[in-house]
C-alpha cells in the first residue's frame, strides 16, 4: 500500500505522535509499503532532514493552530496516490484540511485521536474546553464523523472519549500502539548519558523521560521522591525532556525548597544514544501523569526491563498492573510515593522479577510488529469493518504477557 501520514508537525518535540508515525512507519516501510507524510511545517525546520520518510512540508505557520492555505488544495490534487490517509491528532488544522479535501471523495482517511478527546482536558482546562466547543460543531465533529475509522489505542481510551462531548459520532476502532527498543551496546550508551549526567552516576536513578509539561505530573514525583529520599542515599531523580512551557525554573525552585535540588537532575531534552542509556542506567521509570493516552516512553522503558511506576491515568494501566511489570496508584503525591516506598521495599530477587516481566510484558504486548499487523489490516479493510484485534488475538497477547510464560 501507499499510506499518506498527516500531522501538524514532525518536529521530534511534540512527542509520541511523531515518534509513532516515525516507529510504525518504518516497520510497514519494511513490510513493503510506501510511506510519505504530509505536514504544516516550514520547508525550512532542521527536522524534517533525518525523518525517514519523504515530507511535505506546507508551512510556515504562524499561529498554534497551524493554518497552512496550501495544505487542503495539495490533499485534494494528490491524495488519490494513495490508497490511505491517516491523520494524526485533534484540535489543529491539518484534521479540518483533510476533511475538507476528502470528505465526500473516494479516498479513505482514519483519524489517531492518541488521547486528545479524554475528558481530563475538559476538566483541567475548561476555558479551553469551552473554546473547543464553539470549534467542535463545524469542523472537529466532522473530520470524526466522516472518517472511515477513528482509531484508540486502548479500550480505556476509547471509553473515555465519548464523555468530552455530547455531539460524537465516529466509527471506533482499537489499534493497540508498539515501538521499538533498538539493540544497543549498553555499557557504551549508559556511559554516554552518565557522562552527559554525571550526578547519576553510582547512584540509584529514578527516571522521568517525557515532556515536561503540568500534565506529566514531574512536580508530584519532585514531592513524592522527596518523602522518601532519606530512604536510601544513593537515590537520585532524572526529569529529562523538552521544557514546552517554561516550567522548569518552577521544578527546580520546588526541588530546592523540598531539600532535594543536589539529588535531581534535569538534563532536558535526551536524544539517541543518550535517551537509551538513561533507560538503562535508570533502575525504574515513573510516570505520575494526570492524562496519558499511552505513554510511548513506559513501552520503551519495559522494553530496557525497566519496571514502570505509572499512574491509573495512563491507560496503559490496566497491563502493567494485570502483568506486574510495575505499579499503579493515583495521580497525587500520596500515590505516587506509595508506588516509591513499594518499590524500595522489594527485595533483589522481587525488583530482578519485575525487571524480567517489564521486558516480557513489551515483547507480549507493545512491539511494534503487532501495532503494524492490525494497522495494516484495517487500512487494506476498505469497508471499514475490521474491528480491531479480534477477540483471540487480544486473548493471546493477554496470555503471552502473563508471569511465567
């Protein structure tokens, strides 16, 4: 097949979107498809050079909506290239664009919602929401509507959605998310971050890897881990990440009046070789996030065999607990250092186990060859009626996960 990607963005900051389409593309690239990605970024932006694929690129753009004149016009003349268009996230305007040009036509496109209709950011930001309201009716219902499939990656994600807005309708589909965890000389990359990193270096290291941004949660693991640092001196917490809103200054002015400062790092934004020696010169990952469609970066930690400490907002949840590749408690203070005093309290043996069934459960459930294999098949379904993982796929990758197997 030839898939056309659209996204507002590929800039690598703008998270797991962009490394999704990057991940899963490059595996159906390696199946035999052609890839090609369509996006209202400036011709101009240094990224768009080492994206594997061929990138139209139709900014600049000079407002958080990413309007682009040119987009909706080019779909319209080219779209029939290819037998598949898939649109990546809400809320910008390359979703409208595609309905506009494709709406009506007989040139199918799928929507990856990837968390954006949870009903957190209705509760957490309702002036935005209300915004959102007064733009849903004439164009984010429609680009829904009308597309052929609205794809979730889980069932929680698809549960919540329909409670953010009352006028909804979409074909829903469940297309479970993977990656991929590339071999890598450990010794050499978790000597590139300790070097990048040196405080982490002989300690016991407490990982953040994301954006750092209010949704994440970073200022309750800052909280949490310094209730229990005097637990064990050797502790030390990583937040690593692109600083989107300037809240760094903020942690690390919380880090110092909680005592803390000299035992947190933040090195920001970790690329390549030293994004995966943080995995694996990190003993567990922590994700206290207050909404999280899935978390591409809890997958690649399981797949370093690093045990996540997640929060039951992240709708990946549900696995890691019914695996015990990790563990879940609310998204407060209180629960996330429960998760912190549970996992200090394990003995060896306990956190190895945990670390073996963290690798287990990726292998199992989140590799990108399953993500692949039912993408693929819904997209050559060109009725539409492929509903996901049919119940005996979903049942053995239940089992596969499961300790022991």
């Amino acid at each position: 097949m030839k898939i056309l990607h659209v996204l507002a963005s590929v800039d690598p900051r703008a998270g797991g979107p962009v490394e999704g389409v990057r991940r899963s593309g490059v595996a159906m690239q390696n199946a035999g498809h052609e890839i090609e990605v369509a996006t209202c970024d400036s011709p101009d932006d240094a990224y768009l050079a080492t994206f594997p694929f061929p990138v139209h690129a139709f900014g600049p753009t000079s407002n958080r909506y990413s309007y682009s004149a040119y987009l909706a016009p080019w779909l319209a003349s080219h779209a029939r290239r290819f037998d598949a268009v898939v649109v990546h996230g809400l809320w910008q305007y390359h979703g409208f664009a595609t309905w506009k040009a494709l709406h009506g036509s007989d040139v199918l496109y799928y929507v990856y919602a990837h968390g954006m209709l949870d009903p957190w950011f209705k509760e957490a930001y309702p002036l935005k929401h209300l915004k959102k309201w007064l733009y849903w009716p004439w164009a984010e219902y429609r680009v829904l509507r009308d597309a052929r499939a609205v794809i979730f990656t889980t069932e929680e994600e698809r549960t919540r959605a329909r409670q953010s807005f009352w006028l909804y309708r979409a074909r829903e589909r469940i297309v479970p998310f993977g990656t991929t965890v590339p071999e890598v000389d450990v010794a050499s990359v978790r000597e590139a971050f300790l070097q990048a990193v040196p405080a982490a270096r002989g300690k016991r290291v407490v990982l953040f890897l994301g954006r750092v941004h209010p949704k994440k949660g970073c200022d309750l693991l800052i909280d949490a881990f310094a209730r229990v640092a005097q637990r064990d001196p050797a502790l030390h917490l990583v937040i690593a990440g692109p600083d989107e809103t300037g809240w760094v200054t903020s942690l690390r002015a919380q880090a110092q009046a909680a005592g803390i400062v000299h035992r947190l790092s933040l090195p920001g934004m970790l690329q390549g070789d030293l994004k995966w020696g943080a995995f694996h010169a990190s003993d567990v990952f922590a994700l206290p996030s207050h909404q999280e469609n899935f978390g591409v970066a809890v997958a690649e930690a399981l797949g370093c065999g690093l045990p996540a400490l997640i929060s039951d907002k992240v709708n990946v949840w549900r696995e890691i607990e019914e695996d015990g590749a990790g563990l879940v408690a609310p998204d407060t203070v209180e629960g996330t250092e429960r998760s912190l005093v549970r996992w200090l309290e394990f003995d060896d043996a306990a956190r190895e186990a945990m670390r073996v069934q963290a690798a287990r459960t990726f292998n199992a459930r989140f590799r990108v060859e399953t993500m692949v294999s039912v993408l693929t098949s819904l997209l050559e379904t060109k009725g539409g009626q492929h509903a996901g993982l049919k119940n005996d796929t979903l049942s053995s990758l239940r089992e596969a996960a499961q300790p022991g197997r």
